[in-house]
C-alpha cells in the first residue's frame, strides 16, 4: 500500500493484504525483486493476525501449520 491508498481501518487493510496474496499466486507484480516481494511479505504478515486470513494463507501454502496460535495447548 502506498501513502495515497493507506487505511488504519481493518477492513481495508485485510482487503488490501487478500487482494495482494491472491495477486500473487502463481505470478509476480512489479514490485518483486530476486529476494521476494516487499508488499506480498506485509500482506503474509497483515493477514496473520485475521483469523479468515490465516485460512487463506493455509489453503495456498503460506503459513506453516505450526504458526497456528490455536494449536497450541489443545489437547489430543
């Protein structure tokens, strides 16, 4: 996100972080250098914290299993 399209309202962000993962599914953006992608590691980071946004990044493969918070504790 640039400073022309920064939200502090979450449900920008978390819309802005979704749209920037999926637009990077299988392709690159003009952003992205040899060592990755400035904005698609905010995005990762951004939906982190949303609990729909961590099921997105499980279904694509972008969140190891083990970051999930809720497995921690549970008993078997």
């Amino acid at each position: 996100m640039t400073g022309t399209h920064e939200s502090d309202h979450p449900g920008a962000r978390y819309d802005s972080a979704r749209r920037t993962v999926l637009g990077h599914l299988g392709r690159t953006c003009f952003e992205c250098r040899d060592n990755g992608c400035a904005q698609h590691r905010w995005a990762v980071a951004e939906l982190r914290d949303h609990p729909i946004g961590r099921g997105l990044l499980q279904r694509h493969g972008l969140l190891d299993p083990s970051d999930d918070p809720t497995q921690e504790g549970q008993q078997r």
